[in-house]
C-alpha cells in the first residue's frame, strides 16, 4: 500500500470497526471512495490484492458465504415470526385499553 493516508486512515476505521462504532460494510465503503478519489491509490497496482485481503479480515461474514455456508445462517431468525398465531386471550386485554 503506497498511500500513506489510506494506511491511517484503515488504522483508525479499523479500530471504530472492533469498538462496533462502524459496521464492517461501511469502512470498506469508506476505503473503495478513498481508493476511487486518491491518485497514488488508482495508480497503486498491488492494491486490489491487499483490499482484498482487508476485506475478508473485516468482513468475516464473506468468509462463510465463500465457504458454502447456507445464506440464512448468516443472519438471526425473526424473533417473533409472523405466521405464529396469537394465543394471547382477551381476558389479558387491560379494561380500559390503555397499556
């Protein structure tokens, strides 16, 4: 990597990203709108490779997909699903409708 702004600037993105202040998705954002308006960068052509390699340190979730994990295990379940009926009797409505 050539551009000594984009190191830092990785660093510190880097660190918002562990102290889950900035999701993984939006520093790579930052680093590819970096990338597209740094002229050291566009000329830099080792660092796609090295983007790369960022990219699925900070993005593990890709690592699982690439491995043929199921997409619906990248995700957590709905909570509460819609197609469950409500069992919930109208002896447990409070008399006055408020809550």
């Amino acid at each position: 990597m050539q551009c000594k702004q984009l190191l830092r600037l990785v660093k510190e993105w880097h660190c918002h990203v562990r102290q889950e202040t900035m999701a993984p998705g939006r520093m790579m954002q930052f680093v590819d709108n970096h990338v597209k308006e740094c002229a050291t960068c566009r000329h830099d052509s080792a660092l796609p490779r090295e983007l790369e390699k960022i990219r699925e340190h900070v993005m593990p979730e890709l690592k699982y997909a690439k491995n043929g994990r199921p997409a619906q295990d990248l995700f957590t379940p709905d909570i509460f699903p819609a197609d469950e009926p409500d069992t919930d009797s109208p002896d447990d409505m409070p008399m006055d409708g408020l809550f």
